[in-house]
C-alpha cells in the first residue's frame, strides 16, 4: 500500500505597498469691511485638507490638515496661499507634521505664498517632527508686495525627546526664496546631512540642541520701529536661558530671528510669545494650544 504525501506549499503574505501622497491645497482671503477679512477662494486634493474655524471678527483663519498623518519618501505635498489687498491671512497645521523613515526617496513640500499691497499674511505650521532615517526636500516662495506684511515661521524638531530618540542618519534640504515688490528680499538654504556616524545634536552641528526655528518678518515699517520689535525679543530671551539660544538681527525690511533650543517644549515656551510680540498681540492660533 502507498501512500501519497503532497508537498505544502509555502505561505505568501502579500506585501502591502503603501500608496504614495500626492496632494495640494490652496486658500485665498479677500477684505470684506474693514478689519474683517472673509474665504475667496479654497481648493483641497488628496489628502490635503484646509478647514476655517469660526472667526466673527480679524482675520481669516485656515488650518491645514494632512489627512495621511506624516510624510516618507515619495510623497509630495503642496500648499499655496494668497492674502488680497487690505485682507489678513493667518494659517498654521492642526497638528506637528511628521516626517518618517524612507525607504530612498525624499519627500517633498512646497509652499508658494504671496501679500498683496496692505495686506498681511502670517505663515505659522506647528513643528516638523524629523524621525531617524528620513529625507526631506522643502521649499518656500513668498511673494510680498511693497505695502505688505509677512510673518514666516518654521521649525524643526529632531526626533521626540521625551522618547529619548537620536536623529543619527537624515537627509534635509529647506530652500526658502521671499520676494518684496518684485526683488529678491531673503533666501537662505538649510541642510543637514548625516550618515550614522554622529547625531545632529553634536557640537559641531547644532551644538547639543534638538529643536531650530527660524522667523522672518518683513514689514513696510521704518527700521527704527523694526529694532524696537528686536529689543522686545531680547527681553523675552532673558527668562528662556539656557534651555534656548536666540538672536533677532533687523536687515533692509525684514527682522530675521534665529533659535536653538534643547527640546520641543523649550522652543515653544519662546515662539509662543515672540509670534504674539510679532502679531500686534493678536493670541496665537488656538490648534498651537491643542
């Protein structure tokens, strides 16, 4: 008698493969009466999502939303915003955005903005969490016109400190191009590259900080009255120390600030107040408090 064995197959998983984020958004302001600004345009693609909280009074409020949670390698997202004459714009993210591990490519960010004359537009996103092994190629485009406002913050935060993560390897490029009236006003370009040799954290780089923010505010104002807005974050500075390093330095129609802060928590405790001392007072979006 015979018996017949059949040989088992092996089992196959199938390999989830990860649609990549291709998304835009887009949000325009328009004045409606004086000192109320009210939506003229909106446009929302894929996972780029723009709500408008309730704001009866001041300006137009949008938070941008990126429904996919975070960024890897491939994605590519784009905002764009543009503030009408004699309007007022503020934007910021409903949450940190994340930057994850790649499997090779970067992932991409563009933001294009542009100030018409009297109006003012404040680009405000929450942190950029950058986690161990990602890649990011972002750029930022601001147009302003002569009589305009703007008010440009980003900021870094390398890995999650209270997770006591290292960024070790990463791949960073942050372009920014502002223009006023036509002309090249500001451009700068930050990079970090680092192969698993050494953290970001180490002196020679960011000197034991984990969190970096720049601001730019530029402004038709008198450069007189740009250094008085200097001298106001120097005072903010004094009560930061040592947990943040920052300097404000006032060049043709812009005030540029630059911070180095040991954690997310630090940072925020300075941009908090030194945003609302850029602001006129006007609070900080609620989402920052969230």
């Amino acid at each position: 008698m015979h018996s017949r064995h059949e040989t088992a197959k092996p089992l196959t998983v199938p390999v989830a493969i990860r649609q990549r984020i291709s998304a835009a958004g887009h949000v325009a302001s328009k004045r409606r009466v004086p000192h109320q600004s009210a939506l003229a345009e909106l446009d929302q693609q894929g996972s780029a999502r723009i709500r408008l909280p309730n704001s009866a009074h001041g300006p137009l409020q949008a938070v941008l939303i990126n429904t996919a949670g975070g960024l890897t390698g491939d994605d590519d997202i784009r905002w764009s915003a543009h503030a009408g004459q004699q309007s007022r714009l503020v934007l910021s993210t409903a949450a940190c955005e994340k930057l994850y591990r790649t499997h090779g490519p970067a992932a991409r960010q563009r933001t294009r903005l542009s100030v018409e004359n009297g109006a003012r537009l404040d680009w405000l996103p929450q942190e950029t969490i950058v986690f161990n092994g990602s890649s990011l190629a972002r750029s930022l485009d601001v147009d302003v016109a002569a009589d305009a406002t703007a008010l440009i913050v980003e900021s870094l935060v390398l890995g999650r400190q209270a997770m006591q993560e290292s960024v070790d390897t990463l791949q960073l490029h942050d372009r920014w191009r502002i223009r006023r009236d036509g002309r090249l006003l500001h451009a700068e370009d930050l990079r970090l590259a680092l192969n698993g040799t050494q953290t970001a954290q180490r002196p020679s780089m960011l000197h034991h900080h984990g969190a970096i923010s720049t601001l730019v505010f530029i402004s038709p104002e008198s450069p007189e009255s740009l250094q008085l807005k200097a001298d106001g974050i120097q005072q903010l500075l004094q009560d930061q120390a040592p947990a943040l390093q920052a300097a404000a330095t006032v060049m043709n129609h812009r005030l540029v600030i630059r911070v180095l802060a040991l954690d997310s928590q630090s940072l925020r405790r300075f941009l908090i107040p030194c945003i609302e001392h850029l602001s006129d007072r006007m609070s900080i979006p609620q989402v920052w408090n969230v």
